[in-house]
C-alpha cells in the first residue's frame, strides 16, 4: 500500500473528492499528522537513524581514502548518466548474449505488464528487498493477476504483514519498535507464544520465510547496481535472502532503475566500498553478490533431497536447462530527469539512506511524513518531483530545511538541499499561476517572484524589507509585533507561530553606528589587513551586538574594518524557494562588493548561513570568475580570526576567559551549515586559546533552520529536534555560545538563556579599541 493510498483512506476521501482547504486548515492538518507521528514512530525512528548515523561516520572515519572514493563514485555516475541510451544498448546485448531478456519500460503500469506475463502461470513469487518495485506497486499488480507476492527481507516482510509502507530507504521497519513486531507476528499467525528477542523474531521469519522460498515459483530481486558490459547484477544485502531469491525458483525477475546500469564490473568498486558505511556503518555489508543471471546453479528439487546439485556438464551450463531470467529496466520519468539540469542529479542516488539518517527532522518522523508515494528523506525531494510529480513532492518537501548536513554524508555528493530547492520553486510558481489572489501586483513586490506567491513564503523571502522597516520604526514596530491581536494575525494569514518570540528590531543599524563612531579604530596606514565586516539583515537589524563585537575584534588584531551598506545574501528567499529572487540578491552583493575584492580587502561574514551563500549557493548564480574571486576572500569571523593569530596577531589583544563570562565555562552549538563548510574547528581553536573551556555539542541539527521553526505546523517538530541540545547542555551552567542566529533562538527557547555569538566572548570592550586608536596617532 503506497502512502497515498494510506492518506486516502484515513482521510475517507480522494484527492479529487476533498473540498479545498484554507491555509489554516492545512497547518493545522499538517501539525496533527507530524504530532501523531512523532508519538507512534519517533522514538523508534529516532534510536535506528542516529544509530546508523553514527556508524557512518565511525566507518568512514576509518576509511583514510574515503573523499577519494566518493569523488571516483560521483564521477562514475556521471559519466553513466550521460552515456545512458549507449549503455542500455550495450546491457541489452550482453544480458541477450547470456540468455536472458532485457524490457525497457515506459512507467510503472508498462513494467507491471511486463512482468505479469513473465511470471505466466506461477502462484507465488518470492521478492528480495527493492524500492523500485516499490515505486511501480509490482505486488498490488501480482496480487489482482492471482500471484502471490512474498516479501523476504525481514523489514518489508514485517511492513507488507501490517499492510503499511516503508519508513526508510534502507530500513522500511525503522519505525517500528519490537514489541509491535512480536504482536504482529502472534496476531497474524495465530501464536500462543510468540518470539521476543530480537534473536528468536529471526529465527522464526528465516524459518517461514525459507519455506516460501522452496515453494515459490519465481524469485524477483531489485538491483543495486547492473553491470553493462557483462549483464552482471549487484545485489547488496544483509541477510542473504537476495541470493535464495534469484537462485532458487527456475524463473529470477530483476527491476531496476535504468539509473542504476555502470559501464564496467571495475566501476563497482568504491560504491561497494562506500554503500554498506554509509548506509548502515558496516565495512562491508554481509553479503555482497556478483550475479550473472540466468546462473549457471541447478534448480534446486526439493522434494528429492539426496540428489546431488552439482551435476555440471563441461561447458560449464547448467545440468538443467529450466532457468529463465527477465531483466525489467524502469524509466518512470527517469529519462526526463536526465535531461532536466537540476533533477538530473537526483539519478546519481544509490540508495543508501544517509541523507535521512544525518537530518533532524527525519530522525523525529521518518518516511511516513517525511517521504512521498515510495522515497523517503531528503533525497525523496527529487525522486518524487520526477517520478510522481510535483503534487506529492509539495506534501513534504517543507522538511527539507538546507541545513545543508546531508550533503558531507552523501557518498555520491549530491547536493540534495539545491534539488529540493529547486522543487520548491516550482511547486511556488505552479501555485502562484493557479493562485486567485495576488497579493502586490507584479513589479510592486520586493522580490523576483510571481505575483501570486505564497504569502506567508513572501512573508519570510522578504525578511531583508521588513527588518529594514522594522528597525526605521523600532520601538514602536516592537511593541506592535508582540501584541496578541498580530500575533494571531500573523499566524493566521502567514503561519508565524505565537508560541515564538519574534525578533527586537534595533533602533541603531550596525552601519550607522560605524558611521557615528567615525569609522574603522585603526588606520590604514597602521594597519595589516583591510576588511569588510559584512552586514547581514540580522547583524544589521537585530543583533547589532554581534556586528559591533566582530568590529572590535578584527580592529584590536591589527584590521583596518569598513561596515558599508551593503545588499542582503538572499539566505531567506532561497530557503523559501524563490530561486529568481535568490540570485538577484546575488548578483547585487558581487555587484557591491566587487570594487572593495579589487581593492584587495577581505570579507568577513559573521552569519553562517550568508557564508554558505557564498561559498556553496553563489557557483549556481554567478559567474565561475566572479564566484571564485568572492568565495575565495570572503571568511566566516572565527575563521579569519584563526588566520590573523596564525600569521603573528598576538591573541593577548583579546578578551580572555573570566573577563567575559562567570566562569571561562561554554557550552558551544555550531551552526550546521558552518559543519558543513568545516568552520567549527577554527572557533574551537580561538576560543580554546583565548582561555575558554568548551564542551561543544554533538547535535547535528538545533531544530530552528532559520524560518522553518517559526511556522505553525512545524513548531513541535522544530523543538522535538532540538531536544538532544536539552540533552547536551539542560544541566549545566556553562554560558551557551552559538554562530547561528537560529540556533541562538532555539536554545533560548529550549533553555530558558540567552545564547551568546564567539565572537562577542573574544571582543575587547569599546574603550580598548579608542585606546588603541590614540595609540596610532
């Protein structure tokens, strides 16, 4: 049963049947559904993903040529997706050459045909464990033809006995804890005494399970990968169930993506290495198997036991000649997505799970929400836009935050926070061109967008605009923010839940205090390096603090600092998917800055997530020169700290230990996309030299993801996210320090304290900063 049929029927309506929802409704729809699940699944969800999580990055950890290996796979997918058609060709004539039939089908009802008439006559087919079989709903297809269908891996078999869909890419019964399997199992076969441990649930599905297979009349397994020149198949597995499947009943039906085909048996090698530690943490998973099907293995009789298998003749062909073998090659949407510039890498995916297992949001619902009609994660964002198309990615895709952490765990380097991204503008305009209500005329908005965008996606794309307004009105825009009758306003008509403190718009930008301070404490003839300090909206606007602290800082090393105004990122409108807008805001900040990187001076971002902007999104929007002239002088301020002490700038200039917090104790979060760009070291590094004892947290991901825990429907998730942070820091009275704004918010708001940026526990007071610059006349 797919999840769409699951929806269906606890909705007890169609799709087509529903009566159109208002925006509320649909929040609140979406907040009951993530809540009931978070108290069935989330536990159980949350204990398999971290644990394989974990042992992902122990695995890899170990493996000293692991980026090695990643860059060869994502290579290897490349090259294969480019060259399809020839290697269909090519895969055509080997699998022919062997015996065997290779169908190309067109979707899902086409291979379902297919695969109806090679099954002829038989009873029961056995399956191995396959989303792409998944994906087509092969059983539902065997089951009104009058075959049996028998899943064999333990996982789906649990998931097809309780009539449910897979929670998880790699592990479809992640959510379900054993206590549920042993009332399944009793309930469905009736048990007085059921197995409990998880040893004895094993041994009774091996035992049920291993009879199927003897009886089955066909065996269908997926494919991990197919091998063109040999018609090899490569089936990965932890149970061996997968090698009984394809050897044992006289008929064996492969399905796979025509994504999954590689050029050659020595292109497996560093997706073997990496699929099994990425996925699940394991050097190697428990059986890998090379298949070049039809084998050359006799069929197997059991109701003769004593008769020898190994009756060969000498040509090496089997004694019996019964084997048949049908390799089913699913496009599904799958060719188009090659010609699509930004899905297209959505088929370098090999299905290993570790985008759902390294999210935080995954880890707290699972597949069940976070997920379409058969994919699960933040790579299902893709899957589904092409596959099913952009109604079902538009259920869940909002879950996809672009913390940016799935990216380092991908072994292939996808970088699936863009493709949902994109999705997400899509599902935007579609919206907007079918949308009755414009909000501002086109032209009037302050954006690129369509007229008729979301407004509550407006709302948060715009937040450049309205802080500007917020802090040019400040108090009194305070105030009124935080009334009840705006609070329910705001959470009516654009989703923005009251239980969140909003922002405090500064009365002072940090520009115009820069400017009436009189600019920069040290000269530029004393100084050694000459720096922007960038304004981001929210150093600018709310945390002035922050901004003035990175001033002293850089000022007291040595840095002649500039605070122009400047352009916004564009961070929040790419988060809300307004593309257009996105790089507009782009291309006016390289267009801003460009004189001053002529000019040689450095750019020093305090925000994060403006750096990441830089750094990673900017290569999508700008010119390859101008993106490498930026990104390559362009520094988070932890980071360019750490450079200037590296190249003689005396750590003594700065603020030390107790002369900033109670005790010289930190409690650190690191802002996840900072991880990503592997800036948490350099942070760790100053503040540790600068006499700080940090005890730094290991949660992935605080929950907030800058706009996302602000939204009604997604509040209880954003905090049951943020609960290992409880963890990690709820008992102690160690100052918290965090790099991200969201991040800041959140353990506020989980803990009851202010948060402070590094960069503010490193800044010498005001008054050394004049002092020094008397010091220079």
């Amino acid at each position: 049963m797919s999840r769409a049929d699951d929806a269906e029927r606890n909705a007890g309506t169609s799709r087509s049947d529903r009566p159109k929802r208002s925006k509320g409704a649909e929040r609140s729809e979406r907040a009951e559904r993530i809540r009931q699940v978070m108290r069935e699944e989330g536990d159980a969800i949350a204990r398999n993903a971290r644990e394989h999580d974990a042992g992902r990055k122990a695995a890899t950890e170990d493996l000293p040529e692991y980026e090695a290996l990643r860059e060869r796979a994502r290579e290897t997918k490349e090259d294969a997706i480019e060259n399809l058609p020839e290697l269909v060709e090519r895969l055509r004539e080997s699998v022919e050459a062997n015996g065997g039939h290779l169908y190309v089908a067109d979707d899902a009802a086409d291979a379902n045909r297919y695969i109806v008439e090679a099954v002829g006559d038989a009873e029961t087919v056995v399956k191995s464990k396959s989303m792409t079989t998944e994906e087509i709903e092969v059983n539902d297809a065997l089951a009104a033809a009058g075959v049996e269908p028998v899943e064999t891996d333990l996982g789906e078999w649990v998931i097809q006995l309780a009539d449910e869909s897979p929670s998880h890419l790699i592990g479809p019964a992640i959510h379900k804890r054993r206590e549920e399997i042993v009332e399944l199992f009793a309930e469905e076969f009736d048990l007085a005494d059921p197995p409990e441990t998880a040893a004895e649930l094993t041994a009774f599905a091996r035992e049920r399970l291993g009879e199927r297979i003897r009886e089955a009349d066909v065996g269908m397994t997926g494919a991990n990968f197919v091998v063109a020149e040999s018609g090899t198949i490569a089936l990965v597995t932890n149970e061996g169930n997968a090698r009984k499947v394809a050897a044992t009943p006289d008929t064996h039906v492969a399905v796979s993506g025509v994504e999954k085909i590689v050029p050659t048996v020595a292109d497996l090698e560093p997706f073997v290495n990496l699929l099994s530690r990425s996925g699940t943490g394991q050097d190697l998973t428990a059986y890998t198997s090379l298949l070049t099907p039809p084998v050359e293995s006799p069929v197997p009789d059991f109701d003769a036991p004593d008769e020898p298998l190994s009756d060969i003749d000498g040509s090496g062909t089997a004694a019996s000649p019964d084997r048949e073998f049908h390799l089913v090659l699913i496009d599904n949407g799958r060719l188009a997505m090659r010609e699509d510039e930004d899905l297209r890498e959505t088929l370098y995916c090999i299905r290993c799970g570790a985008c759902a297992n390294s999210c935080g949001n995954f880890r707290s619902v699972g597949g069940h929400v976070f997920g379409g009609e058969t994919y699960t994660g933040g790579i299902a964002g893709g899957w589904e836009a092409g596959i099913e198309g952009l109604d079902v990615a538009a259920e869940f895709n909002d879950l996809c935050t672009g913390c940016s952490r799935c990216v380092p765990a991908c072994p292939v380097k996808i970088d699936i926070p863009w493709i949902n991204t994109v999705v997400r503008d899509r599902i935007n305009r579609r919206a907007a061109e079918g949308s009755d209500f414009a909000f501002l005329p086109d032209g009037l908005a302050p954006d690129a967008e369509p007229a008729g965008l979301d407004l509550g996606r407006r709302f948060v794309g715009d937040f450049a605009t309205l802080a500007k307004w917020g802090h040019r009105t400040a108090p009194l825009a305070n105030r009124l923010s935080n009334a009840g009758p705006v609070r329910a306003a705001l959470e009516r008509v654009v989703g923005i839940d009251r239980r969140r403190d909003l922002p405090e718009f500064a009365s002072e930008s940090l520009v115009e205090w820069f400017d009436r301070r009189g600019g920069s404490r040290v000269s530029l003839a004393e100084a050694d390096r000459d720096a922007i300090v960038y304004p981001d909206t929210y150093t600018n606007y709310v945390d002035v603090e922050r901004g003035k602290a990175a001033v002293r800082t850089l000022e007291a090393l040595g840095v002649h600092v500039r605070v122009p105004s400047l352009p916004p990122s564009g961070r929040p409108p790419l988060s809300q998917g307004m593309v257009a807008t996105a790089e507009e805001r782009a291309h006016d900040l390289y267009a801003a800055l460009a004189e001053h990187v002529d000019a040689g001076r450095d750019v020093v971002v305090v925000e994060p997530s403006d750096l990441a902007m830089i750094r990673s999104e900017y290569e999508r929007f700008l010119e390859p020169d101008s993106f490498e002239r930026l990104a390559g002088t362009s520094y988070e301020v932890l980071e360019y700290v750490y450079g200037l002490l590296e190249n003689g700038a005396s750590i003594d200039a700065l603020a030390h230990g107790d002369d900033a917090t109670r005790n010289g104790e930190l409690a650190y979060h690191p802002h996840c996309q900072a991880r990503t760009l592997d800036l948490e070291e350099y942070t760790l590094a100053v503040l540790e030299r600068a006499g700080y004892d940090v005890r730094t947290s290991d949660t992935e991901c605080c929950g907030m993801a800058g706009s996302f825990g602000y939204k009604a429907e997604y509040y209880e998730l954003s905090i049951d996210v943020g609960e290992p942070l409880v963890e990690d820091f709820g008992g102690t009275d160690r100052t918290l320090v965090a790099s991200g704004t969201s991040c800041g918010e959140q353990l506020d708001a989980l803990l009851d304290r202010p948060a402070r940026h590094p960069v503010e526990l490193i800044a010498p007071p005001e008054s050394a900063s004049r002092e020094r610059r008397d010091r220079g006349r």
